[in-house]
C-alpha cells in the first residue's frame, strides 16, 4: 500500500548503486534530495563551508575558481582519521540539516520521496519516526573496489575509502530494507521495483491519468 509523504533513505557502501537506485525512483515519480550533491554545494564556490575548510586544512585543498578541490581534499581525509572527523564535524550539520528540510516538505505536501544518506547510520541515525524506513544497497568488498577502479581511484584510493565507512553489513543489519548489488542491472531494478512499489505504489508511468 502506498503511503502519502512517505520519506525512503537510500543508504549503503560506497560503489554499491545509490544513485542508481535514486535515478530509478525519480524516473518512477519520487522526489530525491542527495547528501553527496549537498556536500558538493557546500565545497562550490562561495559554499558555506568553504572559509572553515580552508582556515581548517589550509590553502593546498583551494581549487582555481575559489571553492574547494575534492580530489585534494579527499587525498588528505581518506588517509588520515582524524582529519575525516574535522571534515565530518564542518559539513555533516548542515547536510542532515537541509536532508531534514527535504523530508519535512515531503510529508507535507505528500508526495514520494528519497534521500540518499550515504553516511545515516555513521550520523548516528536510524530507522525511526522522522526516517521511518532505509533500503540499504550492498555489494561485495571485490565489487566495491572494482567499481571504484573504474572511476579512476588507485586501489589504495579505493581501500581507504571503503575504510571510511562502515561495513556494509553492518549498515544492511539495522537497515529496513536490504538489497545486494552485484548482479546485472536489470537485476537492480527489479528489486528496486518492488521496493518502490511497496512504499509509494505503482510507478507514475504505470498509474492512470
């Protein structure tokens, strides 16, 4: 049965296919919000975040055009714990912030809607009254680093991000919904199908005029 206002979070491993999965949902008739696309605005230029980050890990993450460079930015986090955190504790307020905001005016304009939170269960969040449900996509540590290969990270590049996050079966074991991604993609979005379905009803393209 479908559900008016309903929030889904999309979470998982890195490489695993959230934005896959999101792309799905948004063809089907889901509103989404993306953590990944806030945090980029937050790095753009005249970003909120970008002063503190520069005043925080200095002039070497600047790029060109006066925001920050995330490749530099990334080279100096993923490798070291506590600089992770700093980044962490600069920008993940004002991303579970908007995330909320997103969720808030779904509910109350009651139409279907996603957010993909790549990092919910290490923000400290769970399933709950304000998130009542996360599909979470998962994959193989083999997997994983094959896709992050092909989009042009060192394997050393790939492994400390893995690090970064918590493991995938950890985050699929408190999530609500589970689904594992190492098949074809036609195989995926069968799946996400019937999550979809049971969430929000039948996709738009298939619903009556």
């Amino acid at each position: 049965m479908s559900r008016r206002g309903f929030c889904l979070v999309v979470t998982g491993g890195i490489a695993c296919g959230k934005s896959t999965v999101c792309g799905f949902f948004r063809r089907w008739g889901a509103e989404i919000w993306d953590a990944d696309d806030e945090a980029h605005a937050l790095l753009a230029p005249g970003g909120a975040a970008v002063k503190k980050l520069l005043r925080t890990f200095g002039s070497r993450i600047a790029s060109g055009d006066g925001g920050i460079d995330r490749r530099r930015l990334g080279e100096l986090v993923f490798a070291d714990e506590a600089a992770l955190a700093r980044l962490n504790a600069i920008t993940h307020p004002a991303i579970l912030e908007a995330g909320r905001r997103f969720a808030v005016s779904v509910r109350r304009r009651g139409v279907p809607g996603a957010a993909a939170i790549p990092l919910f269960f290490e923000c400290g969040m769970a399933p709950g009254r304000a998130w009542p449900a996360v599909l979470c996509l998962s994959a193989t540590r083999e997997t994983m680093i094959r896709r992050l290969l092909g989009r042009g990270l060192t394997e050393d590049e790939a492994l400390a991000r893995i690090a970064s996050q918590w493991p995938v079966s950890e985050k699929a074991a408190l999530s609500t919904d589970v689904i594992e991604n190492d098949g074809t993609l036609a195989d995926l979005e069968s799946r996400c199908l019937d999550v979809f379905v049971r969430y929000f009803g039948p996709p738009a393209s298939n619903r009556p005029d």
